[in-house]
C-alpha cells in the first residue's frame, strides 16, 4: 500500500512535469477506484457530487462528514487525493487552519480551500481576510514531514462576479499567503485562463466539464495550465443518464436505456482485485 508521504510527493510532481494532467472528481468509493483503474494518476473529491449522491444540494454537508467522506475515498486507492473542503467550514482562519489538520489526518495528499462566504448577501470575504484564511492552513503544512499540496481558490466566477482583475488579484494574494496552486472556477474564455497563468508564478488549476466549454487537454496544457479537474461533471453526466433512463421507462414503457448500459460482466471485471 502507498503511503501518505508517497502519495504526497507523487501529487506534487504531478505539478512539477511538463504539461498538463486531469484529475478526475469521483463521488464515492466504486468511482474512485474505476477512474484509479482507468490510469489516472490522481483524483480529487467533489463536494457537489457527494452532496447529490447522498440526497443534498451542494454546501450542505457538514465538515465532520466531508471529511469522513474524504478519508475513505483516500484509502480506496494507492492514488494522491485531494480534497475539496468547500470553504474550510468556518470563517475565522483558526477554524480554518484546524480543518486543514484534520484533512492532514484523513490520508489525504492535498485540499483546496475557497473564499466563499456560504452568505447569499456578501458571498466572497474580503480579499484581505481570504488571503489570512489561507495563510492559516498554509502554516499547519510548514512542519508536516511529508509534502501535502493546498489550492487556493478565487470564487468570483462561481458567484457570477466575472471580474478577471479581482481574481487576478486574490489568486495572488494567495499565492503569497503560501498556496501551493491556485483555482478560479468558470473560466470559460482561452484568454482569460491565460492571463491568469501568465499573473501567477505558482500552478493553476483548471474547471473543465461545463456546458458548452470545449477547450482541450492540450488547448489547456499550450497555455500553461497545469491540472485540470471536472468538479461534479462526472457525477452529474451519470445522473443525466439515470434520469433519462427512468423517464423512459414512466413515460414511454420501454427499456432502450440499458443499450447504452456496461455490460454487467464488464463492469465486474473493473472491480476485481
């Protein structure tokens, strides 16, 4: 079995070599361990995705379960993991240097945490107060023996405050403040992504997987983009198939989804030790 410290220093090189790599978002343990034997050298949780595949909308879950949840997709694998800690449950960056700890402590090889506020009247912090929170959780990481990997993210976009200069700003806040790689999710335009690489001296992080965003692996990689995730997209693709599948059968009476259906011998086989 591949140690924490081993998983650690095999994430961070992810970051170091040539190109681009993804790092898929799998939802529980079965899709943790089919993208493990796909080939993929790292995964990253997906707080939506765990939230749906429970029966709750996104932010819903408490810190206590995420990580729990965390821990065990960590241990599915000999893969790095990297957790997605929403906003590090809690405001103040003491709260936030603790669930850093915790994480630490799940087996993980790295987190992000973002500057969202869980507030629907103010739902970014200040841009001051962010980059404390950051620097909080990059201090628990100073005396670690092993490498674990934090991602600062800039959430302007997700919250529909498409102001590439603030974000610019804040990735760089919190690259100061000891991030280790730096995401802003729902950049869409080529342009935009590549000023913020071009702004920032440390790895960015990529959101792929949203309707209509066709750029690629390489178009991505050309730019200097160094980790592309999907977030939910995965889980969400699944549940679209679920869900056409059982309107068909309510509306129509028929069964032509399972066509589209791996095969039950197939899917077996992926799961065998």
């Amino acid at each position: 079995m591949t140690t924490q410290a081993e998983k650690g220093s095999a994430f961070r090189a992810l970051h170091d070599r040539h190109g681009a790599f993804v790092i898929p978002n799998p939802w529980d343990v079965g899709t943790a361990r089919l993208l493990a034997g796909l080939g993929f050298e790292a995964l990253a949780t997906t707080s939506a995705g765990y939230a749906f595949s429970v029966g709750q909308r996104d932010t819903t879950i408490g810190g206590e379960e995420m990580l729990a949840h965390a821990a065990t997709i960590a241990a599915a694998t000999d893969l790095p993991v990297s957790a997605d800690l929403e906003n590090g449950y809690g405001d103040e960056p003491e709260e936030v240097a603790e669930t850093v700890r915790l994480a630490v402590g799940a087996g993980l090889a790295g987190c992000s945490v973002e500057d969202a506020t869980g507030q629907s009247d103010k739902p970014i912090y200040e841009m001051t107060y962010a980059a404390e929170r950051i620097r909080a959780a990059a201090e628990v990481l100073r005396g670690l023996p092993f490498t674990f990997t934090l991602t600062g993210r800039a959430e302007n976009y997700l919250f529909g405050r498409a102001d590439l200069k603030d974000t610019i700003k804040r990735l760089q806040a919190y690259q100061e403040a000891g991030a280790n790689v730096l995401y802003a999710p729902c950049l869409v335009k080529k342009e935009d992504i590549a000023a913020v690489v071009s702004s920032l001296d440390r790895p960015v992080n990529v959101l792929m997987g949203m309707q209509g965003v066709r750029l690629s692996l390489a178009d991505l990689s050309a730019i200097g983009v160094k980790r592309i995730s999907v977030g939910s997209a995965l889980c969400r693709a699944a549940l679209g198939a679920f869900l056409r599948g059982a309107r068909e059968m309510r509306d129509k009476g028929t069964f032509n989804f399972a066509d589209e259906a791996v095969s039950f011998q197939d899917i077996t086989e992926m799961f065998e030790e």
